[in-house]
C-alpha cells in the first residue's frame, strides 16, 4: 500500500512537483478544486508533465468522471495513465466535454496555446489553483523552483515537564539571500494546525531559534505532542532546511533524564527505513510516525519487520493528515530485543522517523535512516582500495573511556544488501591505528554489537573509530555503509546515540561523486560545520574528527568561530587535528566566561577548515552524567 509517488533519487535530487501537491497549505485548495471537479460535467484531463497520478494518488479522483487523458509528449501516447489510454492533446477538440483540467503549473501559457484544441464551452481548470500564497515564494516566476519549498518537517513537542528547541542558521545568506523569514505550521498530534507564524531570520548569518515553551506560551496552548512544518522563504544555495533539535526537561531529576539531540528529519519520504533497534533490557522503543501528508495513512499501510525476515506487522489505526502517533515497537514485535534491528516499511507516507528510547526516568531520541532500494553491489569497489585507500570509511567517535561506553551497531541501509563484510579501526587522538576489528561477513539478519571496551591500546583516553569494507574473506559493497553508535554514562546509565552513512574523505580520487561537496562537483575538501551552543548551566561538547581515505594534509587547519546571535564574530580558536586524529572539545574551555558573556543567548560557533574535510559530533552536558550526542551538519 506504498503510494505511488515520486519523491526523490540520488541521481536527480528532490521532486520539486511533489513537494508542491503535498504542502499543507495546498491542500485546501486542492479539495476545493476536486469539489468543482465533482459538480462539473466528465472532465478531459491534459497532463503534460506526468503530475496527473501524483495528484491522485494524494487526493484522489473518486469523485472525478475522466473524460479521456491527454498528453503532449508523443512516446507518452498509448501508455496507460489513471486507467486510460493516453491521447494525444491535438485530439482534445473530440472529445465531448466541458470540463478540462490542466493537470500542472504555470498552466497559462499551455492554456493559450490550447484555445484551437478544447472543446466548445469547455471551463479550464488547472493545478495553479492549489498554488501556496505568494508571499510563501522564493521565485515568483518559476513556481517549482525547487527554493520555493524549502521545507522540512520536525517532532516537535512541549508538555509540564518536557519540552523541544530547534536551532539552526541563516546559512542561506551566505549565497547571496538578502532576507530570509520562516514560515512554520505547528500541528497537534491529530494533525490540527494549532499555530501559523513567521519569523524572520535576521541578519546575515543570524541564529534561528524555535523554543516550544515560547510557543506554548505566545499561542496559549495545552500540551502537545505533534509536528513543526518549517517553510524557508528567501532561500540561495541550498533547498534543504538543515537543524539540530534538542528535547529537555524542568529543572530537576526530569530535566537531566530528557536531555536528548537529533537533527534534521530529510525532507523527502522513502518506501523503507533501516536502523530502528530493538529494545534492550528494561527499555521502551517508541516510533513516532508521522504522516507528512494531506491525506490519510490508511490502516495497516505501515509495518514493521527484524531485519532480514518478512514477517511484516502493521499498524492496525490509521493516522489521520499530519497526524502523529507514538508507537510502542514492543507491542508490534514482541520478544525481539537489542541488538536486533528493524526495519520500518514506510511506504512514502512519512518524512525519515524519529524514535525515542525510555530506560526508568532517562529517554533519548534518535532518527532510522533511508533504506536504498536503487543500490547494487559494485564489483569494482574490492579492486579500488589501491587507488582510494580505504575508501568508503564511517568515522564516530570514542569518548573518554573511563566515563563512557562507546558502541557501534553495522546497519544494513539497502534491499539488496544480504551481507556487511566490515571492520573496525580504533584510532587514539592523534591518528595512530592501534587496533583492527574484523568482524568478518555480517549476516543482513545479524546482531553484533561491538563494544569499543573490548578494543585494545587506547586506555582510558579518547579516539575515534572508523567502519571500513573488509573484502580480505570476499564479499561484496555498494557504499551505503551505516552504523549506528551508541554511548553511555556508566555512573548515571544516561544514553545518547546517533547513526550515518560512510563516504570517501580527503583524497584529490574522485569516485561516485565522492568525496561528497556541499557547494560543487566533487572533491569536497573543506569544512563549514555548524555547532550550536549550550545555554545556562549546559555546556557543550565538539568531537572534531579528521578522517582520510588516502595520505592527505598531515595536519587541519581549523578554526572555531564563535557568533553571537546576530551572527556578529565574537572569537575565534585555532586547532591543528593530526591526519586520522580527533579532538574532543568543550565550549567552556575553549572561551572563557567573559567571551562568552560577550556572545550573549543564543550564540553558536561555524567549524571551518578550507585544507580538509572533517566530521564531527555535538551534544549537551547536563548535570549528574546526563548529556546529548549527535553528528553536526555542514552547509
């Protein structure tokens, strides 16, 4: 019951056209737009650039009498769309109706062209009817512009002892925007649209903050636990609404128990998501599913399977538009448990999930990833490893030992994916490999687990790890390489986790449009990382890590500057990161109280490094071992 939508590929990006019929605020007009359908007399549709299905598929055409469907592209003519056979649009003039619907956007030159073709009498309809106000548009002349939905969506919550803050920054003025607003649409859990605002993003650079209590509080809301649909206008450079999100709670026990980031939800939904874990002993697993989409996630649509079988449970309620629920795993897959994985069967009605982990009065969220159903095994990569080095390589950290446990989970992230032959590298800070982990061919099915307390050479200081192939036994790759990486306060037991996908670092070798660059073709050779700050009695951690898939700089030249929220520079520091070397950094440390007095609420710091590319992980340290971990995103 996947629905039949094109969202997005790797090798074409986003779809602009599907973005624009599920935006919430097309929707209204949209139905509006069906009950004319309805009332009128058997419609003609032209659908000249393939939007007809997608548009059905969200809202459908029950209520519609197709007249016949219409097509300009003539290698289009024949094929079957909505159940007919399609026409060519020359022969629209036969076709006994007066209701024809233009099944696109910016439909009035086509229009025009179409007085000699339509049928006498016939009442014009087209998609430009649904179209989003215009003051929600970046490029007033080309309507799918892909910066005109600049949108994403995030969990978003706030009760008595729980709440949520979303921060990023205006990094789209760096490419050129003069003025950038948010629009942002807050939905209840049952999909109700309980407040509609916007906020400008200030100066260049300038930080974004969305603190749920300010909501709460300006709106005169209840409780709620549901989703913020964010909408960039003023967009350049990127189309992709990148944040970190943090969950904490009142001060007190509750408060250190709820400290929790993860970041930006991946604005496009997929058919399948991989890295759910299964609940470990004493645990809670809960999936909030989240329906991204004007129209209902019918019952039964979504699933969850262990990874590896087919034994597919559904959720037996349907989730109303933009609606959330909160789904208890254990009640879906009862007796599977850590470290065996899920694997969600999304079906294209949500956004990547969040899931959210509850130990006693400590709970961490976390995010599943896309699983890639357009991947085959590349036979050619065992081959590459003289040319690239290591290759695809998935760098995390290893926090001081004698405080925490690092753990890392291989997750496979595509169909055709039947085996993970990996291992791992254990680096000490300043990039000496001290220890190897084969862990041989791993089963799609598998529950290896490693601890990072098992690896010898690194004492009790801090490192870093990287998950490699390991072709040394056969086996075959296709570089969607994930893991996730848990860590845990042995005092407190507190918990954070966090997963990604590997990619090629630091060499001049190019494969695959690898190594990845956010701003051109390949090789990505630099660092821009964007670190938000702890506030109050949070201080902030930074794991900056300096991975190479072949020989590269021997040292980073790095610098952290600090802004204050206006985006003015405060300070700045200097840090030189040997070549598969890391530093573990804190912001108290690195500024002193005075500097940051001086940068004030709000603050946050850039990571920038024009000689390599690094990675890095952020997080909250709250009081008695509670804290947050999560990668950072570049921009």
């Amino acid at each position: 019951m996947a629905l039949r939508i094109d969202t997005f590929d790797n090798l074409r990006g986003g779809n602009t056209l599907y973005k624009a019929l599920t935006h919430p605020h097309a929707a209204q007009p949209a139905r509006a737009l069906l009950a004319r359908l309805g009332g009128a007399a058997p419609t003609a549709i032209v659908d000249p650039d393939c939007a007809a299905e997608g548009f059905a598929e969200i809202f459908g055409l029950d209520g519609v009498e197709i007249a016949g469907i219409y097509v300009q592209d003539v290698s289009r003519v024949g094929a079957t769309v909505l159940g007919c056979h399609a026409l060519p649009i020359t022969t629209l003039a036969e076709c006994s109706t007066r209701s024809v619907l233009v099944a696109g956007f910016g439909a009035e030159r086509l229009i025009g062209q179409l007085q000699p073709y339509l049928p006498k009498g016939a009442q014009i309809f087209s998609l430009d009817s649904m179209r989003i106000p215009e003051a929600r548009l970046t490029n007033h002349r080309a309507y799918l512009d892909p910066l005109n939905f600049a949108t994403n969506f995030a969990l978003f919550r706030d009760t008595d002892a729980l709440h949520t803050r979303l921060v990023t920054v205006n990094y789209w003025s760096g490419y050129g925007s003069p003025d950038v607003t948010c629009w942002l649409t807050l939905f209840d859990g049952d999909g109700v649209v309980i407040a509609e605002w916007a906020e400008s993003c200030g100066n260049q650079g300038g930080a974004i903050s969305i603190d749920s209590r300010r909501v709460r509080e300006q709106f005169g809301l209840g409780e709620f636990a549901g989703q913020l649909f964010i909408h960039v206008v003023g967009a350049a450079g990127h189309d992709v609404v990148k944040y970190a999100l943090d969950t904490f709670g009142e001060p007190g026990a509750a408060r250190d128990g709820a400290l929790s980031c993860t970041h930006d939800a991946n604005a496009w939904p997929a058919d399948r998501y991989a890295g759910l874990p299964a609940p470990g002993p004493g645990e809670r697993v809960i999936l909030w599913v989240q329906n991204s989409h004007p129209t209902p996630i019918p019952a039964g649509a979504i699933g969850l399977t262990p990874m590896g079988e087919e034994n597919v449970v559904t959720i037996p309620e349907a989730i109303g538009p933009f609606a959330s629920r909160a789904i208890d795993v254990a009640a879906l897959l009862p007796g599977l448990a850590w470290p065996r994985q899920i694997e969600l069967r999304a079906g294209k009605h949500v956004v990547r999930p969040r899931y959210e982990v509850i130990a006693g009065d400590r709970r961490r969220i976390a995010h599943v990833n896309v699983e890639r159903a357009d991947l085959e095994p590349d036979p050619q990569l065992p081959g590459l490893f003289g040319l690239l080095g290591k290759a695809y390589l998935l760098p995390a950290p290893i926090l001081p030992r004698e405080e925490w446990e690092s753990l890392l989970l291989p997750t496979p992230m595509a169909l055709s994916q039947q085996e993970l032959p990996v291992a791992v590298l254990v680096y000490d800070a300043d990039g000496c490999e001290i220890a190897r982990v084969p862990l041989g061919r791993l089963a799609r099915d598998h529950a290896t687990a490693l601890s990072l307390d098992a690896a010898d050479g690194i004492g009790t200081a801090y490192g870093h790890v990287e998950l490699v192939y390991d072709f040394a036994n056969g086996g075959s790759g296709d570089g969607w390489l994930h893991a996730l990486f848990r860590y845990r306060h042995r005092r407190s037991n507190h918990a954070a986790e966090t997963s990604f996908g590997a990619h090629v670092f630091n060499t001049l070798l190019t494969y695959r449009g690898e190594p990845q660059s956010y701003t051109g073709p390949p090789p990505g050779l630099s660092t821009r990382l964007f670190l938000r700050l702890g506030e109050g009695e949070y201080d902030t951690i930074c794991h900056l890590i300096y991975p190479a898939s072949r020989p590269w700089r021997p040292t980073s030249a790095t610098e952290i500057i600090l802004h204050n929220r206006q985006g003015a520079e405060i300070a700045r520091a200097a840090l030189a990161i040997p070549q598969s070397g890391s530093r573990l950094l804190r912001y108290h440390a690195l500024f002193d109280e005075a500097v940051r007095a001086r940068a004030g609420a709000g603050a946050y710091a850039v990571i920038r490094d024009p000689t390599c590319r690094l990675f890095g992980y952020h997080g909250l340290l709250g009081r008695g071992g509670a804290f947050s971990l999560d990668h950072m995103f570049g921009f």
